[in-house]
C-alpha cells in the first residue's frame, strides 16, 4: 500500500446537496480515500437552498441525534452536514463497517459568504453516526 494522502475538497457550494454522496462513496470504494489518509473539505455553512429542505433531507439524522427544535437543528447542520454526507457515502458503498472516519476539527471563516473548513482521518473500523457525531470535535460548539 502506498503512503497516506491528504486529499483538500474545495467545494463549490454546499457539501449535503449534489451528486457528493455518490462522488465520495465512489472515492471510498476504489480506494482513493483509504485508511490513513486525511480529508479536508470546504462548504459553505448557510442553507442556501432554504431550511426547509434542510430538515427535510437530514430528518432522520436529526431526529437520531436528538435535535427536535429549530435552533438546535441549524447549530447540528453547521457542525456535521459535510459529516452527514460522508456517512451516507459510507452507506452508499456499504463501507461503514470497514473505514472509520473522524472528525478532527473545523473552523469557520468568511469568503463571498460563510464557509467552514472541516478535517476527517480515515482509519480501518466502523462509522457509526451517532457515535461519528458525538466525537470530542463535533461535541464542542462550532460557528
């Protein structure tokens, strides 16, 4: 196996709509992201596309991870849709029992609009999404 990688995604728009479930899942199944490598992806925060379809694509992560009410549910989708849309890749390519991937931080910062900046390690192992979310990074406050 070759060294690891540090793979930079620097995203065009907002990392939970698109095609980037099947791009990732893609990447993870024909081992262009493996274990040991680090990914860092860009997206813009706002919801762009309205919160309504917000809540509605990520309803079932919502509703696992306890954020009921509309305040909690916007301060989650800051923190963790770039994660949410690598755990449904994961899915995708039927990997989350294989690759562990791990929230290392993120930070926000300010481009044409609001943007964060978000690293993952990919390790062998299983992702779970709650335990995915409730990693020492993701636990903390974020933007």
């Amino acid at each position: 196996m070759s060294a690891p990688h540090i793979f930079f995604v620097d995203l065009l728009g907002i990392c939970a709509f698109g095609d980037y479930v099947q791009r990732f899942g893609a990447m993870f199944q024909n081992l262009t992201i493996r274990e040991k490598d680090c990914l860092i992806i860009t997206s813009f925060l706002p919801a762009r596309v309205g919160w309504p379809r917000v809540y509605q694509t990520f309803d079932g992560e919502f509703r696992l991870l306890g954020a009921g009410t509309v305040a909690e549910k916007k301060v989650c989708y800051r923190r963790l849709h770039p994660s949410f849309t690598l755990y449904r890749a994961l899915q995708f390519v039927d990997l989350q029992d294989t690759l562990s991937l791990t929230c290392f931080g993120g930070i926000a910062y300010r481009s044409i609009s609001p943007m964060g900046v978000y690293g993952y390690a990919i390790e062998a192992g299983q992702t779970q999404l709650i335990d995915f979310a409730n990693s020492p990074w993701h636990a903390s406050s974020y933007g």
